[in-house]
C-alpha cells in the first residue's frame, strides 16, 4: 500500500505537470482563452485524487463501504452549496471548478479521517514491479474508454454548434447519473469478492450471472421507464428550451440498460487477472468505435447519438466473449438471463408512455407515471414468479432482520 502510494502521488503530479503545459493548447483549440485557467485549476484534482486512492483502494479490498458514504454525502452536500452559491453570486465556469475541488478534497478528508490506514517510509520496487504489471494495462484501458467518450464531444463541439453539444451533454446527464450510481454501487463490491474467489471458477460464474440478473432486474426497468417519462421530466426540471435532449436522453438510456452485462464480464476478466486481456478487448471496442464514430459524424448529431446504441451492442459482445471459455459463460446465455426484464419493462413502458399525454399538471402526470410504471413492473414479478425478484426479496427481509 505505501509503495502504491508514494508512487501513484508522483505519477498523478507528473501528469498534473502535462496538463498544466498542455493547458493553452487546449484552449487554442476550442479558440477559448479562458479555458487555460481553467483546466489548469481544475486539473488541480488528479493530484487530489492521487492522495485519496489508495484509501479507496484499502476500504474497496476490505469491504468496509460505510466510510464511502460518509465521505461522499459529506462532499456531495457542501459541493452542492458551495457550487449553486457561487452560481447565484454570477461566478460562471468558476462555481463549477469550485464545486468540482471542493468535493473531491471534502472526499479525500474525511476518508483520510475515518480510515486508519497511514502510508509508512517504505518503498520496493519488487512489489511496484509487480502490481505495475497488472496494473498498466488496465490505466491505458481507462485511458482509452475516456479519450473515445470525449472524442465525442470533441466532434460535436467542432463540427457543430454549441447548442447540439449542450444538448447532447444535458441528454446522457439523468440516465447516466443513475446508472453510474447503481453500476458503481455493484462494481465496488463485485470485484474485491471475485477478487478473493479467482482461483473458483465456479464460484466467479455464479457471482458474474448474479451480478448480471440483480442489476439487470434494477437497471432496465429504471432506464426503460425514464426513456417513457423524459418529456415531463424535461419539461418540469429543465424547462422546455431544454426540450431538444430528449432523442440522446432516450439514447443514452437504451445504452445505460446494457451496464450490467459489461460491468460484470469486465470484471470477472479483471478478477482473474487477465488485465492483458482486458486491454486486448478495450483496444479491438475503441478502434471499431471510432471507426464507428469517423463514418457518420459528418451526417448530424443525431447520426452520431444512434452510432453510439450501434457501438453498444458490439462492445458487450466483445466484453462477454471471454467468458465463453473463462467461466462456460456465453453471451447468448447472459442474454437468457436479462430478456425477461427487458420484455417486462418494455410492457411497463407502453401505459405509463400514454399517461404523459394526459391533460394534466406536468407533476401530476410524471407523480401518476412513476407509481404506475413501480406497481406494474412489481406486479409482473410476482404473476411471471422471477426468481430474481424473490432473491433480491429474502435478501431485503434477510437484512431487515438483522437491523
């Protein structure tokens, strides 16, 4: 840990120092003067986090997740103040960098308080050399999934108006926020728990197949019913000059549901080991998306949104087919497991869908849509008898007792 430590904070500085650099640059680029500020302010957060790793790194491997939800309701909370304060007194850009800073360092205190992990005077390169092994592969793999997201908006940014590039960022806001929020929540316990069963093959397939029902029966109703209800709720939270983002909303709705199938097959191939594989897999989906992306950008934004559900469904595939031989796990079988939910939340959808069309108080509509589309999808667990949802059902009443 101390090792990691000591060498992640330089890294992250080093990389700090590129950014720096690099800074006007960018801004030449997007013809923003401002933006050289900025970014160098705000790159200010990678070497925050460089502090703040490895204390995630310790509770995730130890499963003592209670010290992150303190930590994030802490920062949540004061960047929320913090960020709509300095909104409010006309600080622009500013309050959002703040916001930023404000709550990653928040994060890193109170981590660093409530963890009793401290770096020691130690350093070997016999261990870095070995955890470097494992370890680059999956940096260059992040790497690349974060250069190929925002290549996106690089694009639209350039080929097309800011306007479509708000649009489009505002549209993968709401299904992207709660889909990180529930997929986060399963990948920082799933893969410490394959983590210690690797050498159970097993034992990993079942947790993969787990993995893939629970967020499956969780994830593709949510994503479905906001898909159903986006007009409302666009209406209510962002007004109607926002109305333009529902087509990427519906989009990146559609591309969220599949979350589960990726996170748990990446993370079994991680679990194992295989992080060469990982990054053989992530350059073959990043190259093929691209490639994707160079086709059909100069025919609108639009044509750009629906290539990112074209490269969805190839990326999942590449993502599970390891696992056919790894762990006697085929993609056609994960299919098999999360048809049932996406046929019963396709069937929620169509009358809560109709609901939005009735003359109605918007908040009413969207209150009527969302306790329908619950009522429906329960109901239909319990006449179809899913085993899912009565595993998740003895699990809540299991954890229940035990409060």
């Amino acid at each position: 840990f101390s090792t990691v430590f000591y060498a992640n904070i330089v890294f992250c500085m080093i990389l700090y120092i590129l950014l720096f650099f690099a800074s006007p640059f960018i801004a030449k680029f997007y013809d923003m003067p401002e933006l050289t500020s900025v970014v160098r302010v705000l790159g200010l957060t990678i070497v925050i986090s460089g502090v703040k790793n490895v204390q995630q790194a310790y509770v995730s491997r130890h499963m003592i997740f209670k010290r992150f939800f303190y930590a994030t309701l802490g920062g949540t909370i004061g960047a929320a103040v913090i960020g709509i304060l300095m909104a409010y007194l006309g600080c622009g850009v500013w309050s959002l960098v703040a916001q930023n800073l404000f709550n990653l360092t928040v994060d890193t205190i109170i981590l660093w308080i409530t963890v009793k992990w401290r770096p020691e005077l130690k350093f070997s390169w016999k261990r870095l050399k070995v955890l470097y092994s494992y370890g680059w592969k999956l940096l260059l793999s992040s790497l690349l999934h974060t250069v190929y997201t925002d290549i996106r908006q690089l694009i639209i940014g350039k080929l097309y108006s800011s306007e479509s590039l708000a649009l489009y960022n505002k549209g993968k806001q709401f299904p992207n926020l709660i889909a990180t929020n529930i997929n986060n929540s399963i990948d920082s316990v799933l893969f410490p728990a394959m983590s210690v069963a690797q050498d159970n093959k097993e034992k990993v397939k079942k947790m993969t197949c787990i993995s893939i029902r629970v967020s499956g029966y969780i994830m593709w109703p949510v994503m479905i019913g906001l898909s159903a209800v986006t007009e409302p709720l666009v209406r209510i939270l962002l007004t109607d000059k926002w109305i333009g983002c529902i087509p990427f909303l519906r989009i990146f709705c559609i591309t969220n549901a599949f979350q589960p199938i990726h996170t748990a097959n990446l993370n079994a191939i991680k679990a194992m080991g295989r992080s060469d594989l990982y990054l053989k897999l992530e350059i073959i989906k990043k190259v093929t998306g691209i490639a994707i992306l160079l086709a059909v950008m100069n025919f609108g934004v639009m044509a750009i949104g629906y290539s990112l559900l074209v490269y969805s469904v190839f990326a999942q595939i590449v993502n599970s087919w390891p696992n056919r031989e790894l762990l006697n796990y085929s993609y056609k079988d994960q299919l098999k497991d999360i048809v049932p939910f996406i046929i019963l939340s396709l069937v929620m959808a169509v009358p809560i869908y109709f609901i939005g069309k009735l003359p109605l108080p918007l908040i009413v509509v969207l209150a009527i849509q969302v306790i329908t589309g619950a009522i429906i999808y329960i109901a239909e667990s319990l006449i179809f008898k899913l085993d899912t949802f009565e595993f998740i059902k003895d699990r809540l009443s299991e954890l229940l007792r035990k409060k």
